[in-house]
C-alpha cells in the first residue's frame, strides 16, 4: 500500500509541470461524454406512472374467412409485469367484420405485444387502434400494420418501429464474442454509437418534433436502453461461452466484468438513475440489468 502511494505521488508530481495544458486536455476528454439535454422534458408531476385501464382496438384485412378463425386462435395480447415477473396472455377476439376491441389493465405505463403483429405502448386512459391487412406478406414485426389513436400511446406506437429500424438496427450486428479482448472492442464501438445518439437526441431527433413531453422522452428513453441491453446480452453470452469451454481463458472475471462495464458510471443519469427506465424500458432489459449488469461474477 504504501509503494502504490509513492507511486501515485511520484507520478503526480511528474505531470504537474505540465500545467493549464494538461489540466485542459483531461477536461476535454471529460467533456467527451455526452449527456442527455432537456431531460426529462416536463415536471414528474405531469407525467402518468400509474396503473389504468386502456383500450386496444382496430380491424384486419383478409382474404379468406378462414384466415380470420386463424388470427382468432393466434393473436394475443401479452403483458409482462417485470416488477413482479407476472406475464398475463390476452386472446384476441376478431368479430366477422375484422374488428376487435380490448379493454386492458396495465399495472404502469408500458409497452405490450399484441403477438404477432405489433409492439404498442400502453398508458392508462388512452386509445390505440390498430389496422391489419393480412393479405399480404409481413416480412418483418410492424409490417402491413397502421397505429393510430389518441393519447401518449397511440403516439409512442405508431413512432415505434420506424425509429427503432432508424436509430437501433447497427445495434442488432452479428457479433464473434468468443474472445475477451474482442467483445471488449465491440463494447468501445457500440459506447461510442451511443454517445452519437445522444448527441442526435440533443441535436433533435425529427421524428419526435411536436410530440408530447411523455412521448419523446418515452421514445428516447427506449432507445438509450436498448444499448444497454445488447452490451448486458453480448457479456452474458460470453460467460456462457466461457462456462461452456472453462479454462481456455484465463481471466478474473470480477475485474473483467468492472472494465466492461466501466463506461456506465459516466451515464449513470439516463442509464442508471432514471425513473423514466420503469415506463419505457421491455422486461429483456431489465432482465439484463438484474443478472448481468448487478451481477457482477457469474
């Protein structure tokens, strides 16, 4: 202990000549942190954090009658209540003209799935409506889907898709995890990619302009989580990976596990300390954030 203090000491003393300099280039590197402005938008007060009730309705396009007994026995809406880790399944019922209404309970603001066909977000007193054409082919999750509505819900819904296709599919690269210095390198690259969209987010993301203060900072919300989660879920296949071929590296996992996730310190306002996470983050992040992220040594 008392060498490492020598050490440090020596080593001060050894910088301080360099001066104003020095002191001016740690700060820009300091500085090259971005955090997120005009967050949150509104008061806490104006925002809705409780439960309610909503209403989810629409109509699809079909076919064939057959193909609306098939929707009838498929499409579902799921609700995941991460703090309790209860997931309720709703059937959907399709009337023979096409049209459904569900009135649904939500235990605070969050996104549902109404499986297949879209991911919605769902806040006590609103109205999303939802159009399906099942004539065509639905190549990815949001296809030959309209969402409309009223109320931070129907806004945050019908925004939903393209901005993660916009601002999340660099996110979603193959990624070799099978080396620690590797995924550390894809960490640095993906922290960087985040550090980019705060800058947009502070910047202006078009999509948002004229949105509701709930809904942007929802939508922003969201997005920065899911950065956090794909670093969490890259980690933990790697120690699966490592619990998988034990010995064939030899690393301190509690040092590698502080290194790795050394850069959310730094972000610890939106990552972390954020009481926005509970009503716009998914229950695959906070997930991630319990076993991976709080669970150091696995």
């Amino acid at each position: 202990m008392y060498k490492k203090f020598v050490f440090t000491l020596v080593l001060a003393m050894l910088l301080a000549p360099l001066g104003i300099e020095a002191k001016d280039k740690k700060k820009e590197k300091k500085d090259e942190v971005p955090q997120l402005l005009n967050y949150p938008s509104a008061e806490w007060g104006e925002y809705r954090m409780h439960g309610g009730e909503l209403v989810i309705k629409g109509n699809v396009t079909v076919d064939d009658p057959a193909q609306l007994k098939q929707l009838n026995t498929n499409v579902k809406v799921i609700i995941r209540d991460y703090i309790v880790r209860k997931e309720q399944t709703l059937p959907v019922k399709f009337e023979e003209d096409g049209t459904f209404a569900l009135n649904i309970h939500v235990p605070y603001p969050m996104f549902v799935l109404v499986y297949p066909l879209a991911q919605v977000y769902a806040c006590p007193g609103d109205t999303v409506e939802l159009t399906f054409d099942a004539t065509k082919p639905m190549q990815k999750p949001g296809d030959n889907v309209t969402l409309s509505g009223k109320g931070v819900s129907a806004e945050a819904s019908k925004l939903f898709f393209p901005i993660m296709y916009k601002y999340l599919m660099a996110l979603k690269e193959e990624t070799h995890v099978a080396h620690p210095d590797s995924l550390l390198n894809w960490r640095d690259t993906q922290v960087e990619k985040l550090d980019d969209l705060v800058r947009q987010m502070n910047a202006g993301l078009p999509e948002l302009e004229g949105c509701s203060s709930m809904t942007s900072d929802v939508l922003r919300t969201f997005l920065v989580s899911q950065y956090l989660y794909e670093i969490c879920d890259r980690y933990d296949m790697f120690m699966d990976f490592l619990k998988e071929n034990e010995g064939v590296y030899d690393i301190d996992k509690e040092a590698y596990w502080q290194q790795y996730f050394s850069f959310v310190a730094p972000r610890e306002k939106y990552l972390l300390d954020n009481p926005l996470l509970m009503v716009a983050g998914d229950e695959f992040f906070f997930n991630r954030m319990e076993y991976t992220l709080m669970n150091p040594v696995q």
